[in-house]
C-alpha cells in the first residue's frame, strides 16, 4: 500500500481568492496526498465578499458578508492566523516568518496578497475626513465620520468610485460628489455615449458629477474642507472618500527578491507561478499575461489552476474575458466582448432612450453574423444572452438589432440559453459551463437553484448568471418531460398561478397571512409585491389597509407616480377623454393653486406634475367634489381606454366609440393584474384610437365590434389579435371579462398580455378556445369573479380624503406638516417644472 505523502502549505492572504483556493483544493484531495494549509490574514476576521461590500451601508452586517465562519476552518483543518501579516519569506529554508513571530514551513507557498487603494500624492491627503474604501474597517470609519459630515465627495469616477458615492448617498449626507480625472464615468467599460447616460441617471439620483478635474490639494487645517482644482474651481467638502484605483500588494514579493513589475504586480507564467517554482501568486496581487485582472471571476480562475497544479494537473491560466455586469446605484452598467471596437472595422449598432435612462450598443460583424462585443446601461437584462453569443460565435438573426430590440414580431430573438454549445461559460466566477450545469440537472438531479449552488457553486458569486441557470433548469427538464413549476421566489414554493389559487381558496387577505400560511421566512422584494397584486386582483379591497401598504411597489404607496425631483404627479380619471367644462375649470384651478405643471397626455387624461407628497390628499379632495375618481397612473391596472370621437361627431364613424369606451373604463377602472393594462375603442376601420396596439382594443363595424388582444406598444411593439368579429357590446363585454380573468389567474409577474401570450402554448388558438369557445368551461366562473370585483371598486383617492389615518402616511415629515425644503422649481415656457435633483 502506498504511504501518503503530506504536502505543507501555506497562503499569505485571506481575502475571498484566498479563500477560493481553500476550498478548491479542499474538493480535489487525494487518497495519496495529504495537504496541511496553513492561512495568514492581514485583517483582524475572516474572509468576507468584497463584491456586496457596499450592502455593509445598507443593513448587511460583516457577519452577512463573511464567506465561512471560524468554525469551516477548524473543521477542515486549517490553521488561520488573522490579524497577522507575513512580513519575511525565507526561500531558501521555505519558511515564513508573520508580524507576530509565528515561523511556519511550506512545500509550496501561495501568495493571494491582493491589492491596496491608491492614493495619490495631493498635499492635504492625510487629513481628517480623508478615507480608503477598501475594508470593513474603512466602512466602519466612514460612517462614523459622515454622522457629523454635511457634504462629501468621493474621488474617482470608476466602479469603485461610483460604489463609494452609493455609499455616501445611502448615509444621508445633504450634498454628494464625484470627482473624476478623465472626461467620463467609468471610462474603462463603457463609451461616451453609455457613459453620459450613466452620469444622467446618477444625477436625478442626487449625485454631482465633476469630469475633468485635476485635485491640486486638499484644503483646511487638521480636516478637510474642501478641494482645490489645477482649473482654480473649488469644491467645499468636509468629507473625502479616496477610490482612485487599486496597487497590487506585491512589495513582500519584493522583498523575497520575486520578479515584479516595474508598474506592480508579481509576475506569473500561465501557470502561476512565479520566478520560484514553488511560490504561486493568484488574485489582484498577480500579473498574468502582462495584466493585472481586477474582478473576481478570474481571480477564482486562478485559484482553480493552483489548486489542479498542486494534485498534478495539468491546467493554465489563460486569458480571462474581462465582461462584466453591474449595478451601480441602481443603474445597470454591463459590457462584454470587444466593447469599444470601432466602424470600419465593424457594423455597430446603438439604441438610445433618454426618457427611460436606457443605452445600448452591439458591435456585428462586417458579414453580419458574428457578434464581437457590447455596452449595456440602464438595461442589463440581455447581459447573459449577449455574452454567450458573442463568446460561442452563434450565427445571428438576419435583423441583428432584434439581439437588443426584440423581434418585432413578439418572439425573442434567438434560440435561448438551451441553444449554447456545451462549452458555454454559464457563471464565469466559478468557471461552470453550460454542459456542467445540464449533468447536474439531468444527471444529478439537481433541479433547483439552490441545489446547483451547493453542488457547483455556479451563482454564488456575482450572482448575475442566476437567471440562465434557471433557464437551464427549467430547458433541461422540459427535455426530460418534467413539469416545470416556475415559483414566485425562494421564499414561497408556489407559481404565481398556484399562490393565487390558494390564497382565494383560504381566504387570505393580508401578506401575514399569505406568508404564515404558505411561505417561509421574512419575503423579499420580489414576492411582496407579487402577493399585493394578489390579494388587490382577488379581492380589490384598500391597497394601504392592513399590513398591505409596505408590501406595495413605490407608486402605489402613495397613489401617485414619484416624478423627478421628489414630486409626484396626479392624474384624474377622464373616460373616453371625454370632459365637461366645469370639470376643465376645477383641473385648471387647482393647478393654480398648488402650482403644477400641466400636460394632456397621449392617453387623452390630463396628467399634473410638480405635487408636494403632503398636498396630495388635499388636491385628491377638490378632484373628488368636482365628480373625478383615481386614474390609477400609478397602479398594475387599467390605466385608460382611449375614444375616438365615434358617430358621435365623425363622418366616418359606424358606432358610438366614446360611449362604448366610457362604459369599458368605468367597467374595469381600478382592476389590478400582472401588469398595466391599456385599452382603445376605435369608431371605425380608420383606427384613430389605434386600438389594435393596446392590450384590448375595440373597433367598430358596421353589425357590432371587433375585439382584439395581447398588443403592446413602447420598447417591442407588438400588433393586437383579431379575437372576436362583429359582436354586440354585451357580448363583447362578457369576452373582455373572460380575457382579463384568465390574464389575471395565469400570468407571471409583471407579464404584459403581449408577452403572456407570447409564451402561451397553443397561442392565439388557445387562447380563442379557452375565451371564445369556452373549451374549460370556465367562462362563467371568469364572468362572475370579474363582477365581483367590479361590485367592490371604491376610489382609493376617496378612502385616503376620508380617513384620517389613512391621510397620515401623505406627509414628507413624521413629526411635522412641512413640505420638503429641497425640492426646487425653475421656469419653463409659460409653467414651471421642478429642478434636477442636485
């Protein structure tokens, strides 16, 4: 029998690649091999995800963050020395010698140093009020610092930069700074034009963004007070935060006498190690291929190929795609591929929505087939798609704009994540391919995201794969004939479908409730909103009663839709955009009074913006008297039916379109669902009310009405279906019911008609069947749940007017009625509109 050999070794660094190697090499042990691993970190706890490290700001504590307890280590025998850097590495004896005189021998010996923060050489830098933002420790001391700190500024428009003003944001300072040397944000991701769409939504976020500064000295006496600039500009600030880049930690190297770059960085060949063969770098402290890799996808890369190295493998450190997708304040910032590569050399491709802060460009190539790269801002959702289709060089749609548009025709563009070679590199932080993934699942039986996470890790660490990863799940057993059940989140085992069911069986009309009887834990964002809509589909009562108010998206908390600034907009009902003039007078006297710009919207309704959160309920109470309810702007829920002027005044109209849209409005006003919902009564084949680009649309002939459904208009237009032919009004009323119900009990969250029907088997024709035809016999059923929230519709305007507990929660300040002293106005033509958010 073959006596086992023990290998010693050692790891300076535990940060999360540090880490990473532990639990790599831990996976791959042999019988014949026995590692000691002996750990020194540099900080006083254990290792901890840098990546979320800005959630610290945001509740998380270090605990949260941390990657594995004390207690891992003990059970997998590994010695961990914490607060305790190595300060002297003996290559010659293969010891090394930490801070507080611990000397240990290796066999090999792994450097995962890291990197620092760079701080440049400004007269001033180490004043009071100046910080690093690079540990836990360094968040600790900044949030003590901003408790007495008015205005702060964070130096460096990069990630880490645009992650350190969230910071700022998030600790309530009253003015928050960038401070940028180059001439755009995140110069090294994205191009100008993202850029500048970037710096946009940042601002109406409350951030002031400098370009173009040059920092010549930190002004003030023992702490700082402001900024100094080479263009003589000024900038008071009482608080600094210093997120200029990163340095390799490389000088212990250096002092080894390990070669190291003249700019930083220890070098490695392709397999890591260094200029001693039994010395190994990985991480940020590591050149490989001339390049220091900053993410850490390809520092967890590295620690796979020391940790095959160490059994006898054969693995390389190969080039690493550099992609990324992030979320800087809210904002979707993503770029893949060969981002910035210009025309000749390419065919590019860009789609630019100001209003919705969205920017996208594909780079094709010349012959139209290949994608080579991308920038996504605003609007990250494809991320994962694009970047498996420029990585496995599928061939690409004949209209290549569909990859970020969407087929016009409704179906999206491509195949799907099931379409991908095997090869495909699914969750590039732990190098899991799509083949891997499809033997988990069908091999392994490993069917949820939970299980693929414990057996692969795939999704642990960016997390920004999770969506593929499910669709492999759910492509995976579709191909074995499973039913996939598509739950609402991980805190409720149930489809949104299923979850409704039983709610209504139960009787639950509270999320307590919902959540006690059916779920597990404290909800999150994603299902609290799901079983409001819920409980306001099956049963319409008050949105903010009970416990339901918290559990609302933002709008519907306050029954408005919060506008640019702090304000928010008010929008009456006005079915058929048909209006008395007395009703106009209230309209415009109440603008008056309370100041606010005024707009007649595309949806014929009059829309008011500028409001103080506290004047809602008293502009609310002067609408009401004069006969206006809720338009329910706000709401997942029928927003308008828009009129043509029908018989009533064309000469062209066959049927009185505005009388027919007024009583399909008051019908379905305040009926909430998956999504919002439009609709248009259009009085003859002219279409001038466009009803077949609406979720239902009406359009009159000459022996009754012609129903249609599932269009869809904004970003990916999508043409409405021809459902029913020349029915009476009652008839198609009772169509419309059965439509919506059925929309309502099956859809997935915030699924548009167009989509949901998209998706749906059988498509058109089942659809018809199942409403037209009655296939399920159910339409009776659908007919009398639709009544029955009909019969219960009150105006929440109204309930909100009369209830004084209710009037409570409209006001900017708890303990006083003031308005919000921040918000601002400026003119423009002749009304005003309230200023960026600065």
């Amino acid at each position: 029998m073959k006596a086992q050999s023990t290998i010693h070794i050692v790891v300076i660094g535990n940060g999360m690649v540090g880490y990473k190697f532990c639990e790599k090499l831990l996976a791959k042990e042999k019988k014949d091999q026995v590692f000691t691993l002996t750990v020194f970190g540099e900080e006083p706890r254990a290792a901890y995800d840098r990546v979320h490290l800005s959630e610290f700001f945001a509740g998380k504590t270090a605990d949260d963050l941390t990657m594995a307890p004390a207690e891992w280590y003990v059970e997998n025998g590994i010695r961990l020395f914490l607060s305790d850097p190595v300060v002297d590495i003996d290559r010659d004896e293969k010891l090394v010698r930490s801070h507080h005189g611990h000397v240990v021998h290796y066999d090999y010996l792994v450097m995962a140093t890291g990197s620092g923060a760079f701080v440049p050489s400004i007269p001033g830098v180490e004043k009071d009020g100046v910080f690093v933002y690079r540990t836990i420790e360094d968040l600790e001391l900044i949030q003590s610092y901003a408790k007495k700190a008015k205005k702060g500024a964070v130096l460096g428009g990069g990630l880490l930069g645009l992650e350190a003003a969230k910071a700022l944001l998030d600790l309530g300072l009253e003015e928050a700074h960038v401070v940028e040397f180059a001439q755009r944000l995140m110069p090294r991701q994205i191009d100008e034009a993202g850029s500048r769409m970037l710096q946009s939504q940042l601002e109406m976020l409350g951030l002031n963004v400098h370009l173009n500064k040059s920092t010549q000295e930190i002004i003030g006496d023992d702490y700082i007070k402001g900024m100094q600039f080479a263009d003589n500009s000024f900038l008071e600030v009482d608080m600094l935060v210093i997120s200029a880049g990163i340095r390799p930690r490389d000088e212990l190297a250096k002092i080894a006498g390990l070669e190291t770059h003249p700019r930083g960085g220890i070098v490695v060949d392709n397999c890591l190690r260094t200029s001693d063969p039994n010395i190994f770098a990985i991480g940020e402290c590591a050149l490989a291929h001339h390049m220091i890799y900053g993410l850490i996808a390809p520092g967890y890369e590295m620690a796979e190929v020391v940790a095959t190295q160490l059994i006898g493998g054969t693995k390389e450190f190969m080039p690493f795609d550099m992609s990324t997708k992030l979320k800087l304040i809210g904002t979707d910032v993503a770029s893949f591929g060969d981002a910035f590569i210009e025309e000749p050399a390419c065919k590019t491709i860009r789609y630019e929505n100001k209003a919705k802060g969205v920017y996208k460009r594909i780079n094709v190539s010349l012959n139209g087939k290949e994608l080579l790269g991308g920038i996504l801002v605003g609007d990250a959702e494809q991320y994962n798609m694009l970047l498996q289709t420029c990585k496995s060089k599928t061939i690409l749609p004949p209209d290549s704009e569909d990859l970020i548009l969407g087929s016009r025709g409704g179906d999206e563009a491509g195949a799907g994540v099931m379409s991908f070679p095997d090869d495909a590199l699914i969750c590039s932080c732990e190098a899991v391919t799509k083949g891997m993934l499809c033997h988990e699942v069908g091999e392994n039986g490993h069917t949820t995201i939970d299980a693929i996470k414990k057996c692969c890790k795939a999704g642990t660490g960016c997390g920004g794969c999770v969506p593929m990863v499910k669709d492999i799940i759910q492509g995976v057993l579709k191909e074995k004939g499973v039913y996939v059940r598509n739950v609402v989140c991980e805190h409720f085992d149930y489809s949104r479908q299923e979850l409704l069911d039983l709610v209504k069986m139960n009787g639950l009309k509270t999320y307590n409730g919902v959540l006690n009887h059916f779920g597990h834990g404290d909800g999150c964002e994603v299902c609290k909103p799901v079983v409001a809509s819920l409980l306001a589909s099956l049963w319409n009562e008050n949105i903010l009663q009970k416990d339901r108010a918290p559990i609302q998206d933002s709008n519907d908390r306050y029954l408005a839709n919060i506008q640019k600034g702090g304000t928010y907009s008010v929008v009456p009902r006005i079915p058929g955009g048909e209006i008395t003039p007395e009703k106009l007078i209230v309209i415009g006297q109440v603008a008056q009074q309370y100041g606010l710009y005024t707009k007649i919207t595309g949806g014929q309704r009059i829309d008011l913006f500028g409001a103080h959160l506290g004047d809602l309920p008293d502009i609310w109470e002067q609408l009401i008297n004069a006969g206006f309810e809720s338009g329910h702007a706000y709401g997942k829920s029928l927003r308008t039916v828009k009129s043509c002027v029908g018989s009533t005044w064309c000469r062209f109209g066959v049927q009185d379109s505005v009388s027919f849209a007024i009583e399909v409005e008051d019908r379905y006003k305040g009926l909430r669902s998956p999504h919002k919902l439009k609709s248009a009564v259009s009085g003859c084949v002219r279409e001038c009310a466009e009803a077949q680009s609406k979720d239902f649309g009406i359009i009159a002939t000459e022996k009754g009405w012609n129903l249609y459904v599932c269009g869809n208009g904004g970003s990916k237009p999508q043409h409405a279906q021809l459902i029913a032919t020349d029915v009476d009004k009652e008839t198609c009323i009772r169509l419309i019911d059965r439509f919506l119900m059925f929309y309502i009990k099956t859809a997935d969250p915030l699924t548009r008609t167009a989509t949901w029907l998209n998706k749906m088997e059988g498509g058109i024709n089942y659809l018809k069947a199942v409403v037209v035809d009655d296939v399920l016999g159910i339409a009776g059923e659908l007919e009398n749940e639709m009544q029955a929230l009909i019969d219960v519709y009150k105006c929440e305007w109204k309930e909100v007017v009369e209830s004084p507990e209710l009037r409570k929660r409209f006001s900017h300040f708890v303990n006083a009625p003031v308005k919000d002293p921040s918000i601002q106005f400026e003119p423009m033509r002749d009304q005003k509109r309230v200023k960026e958010w600065v």
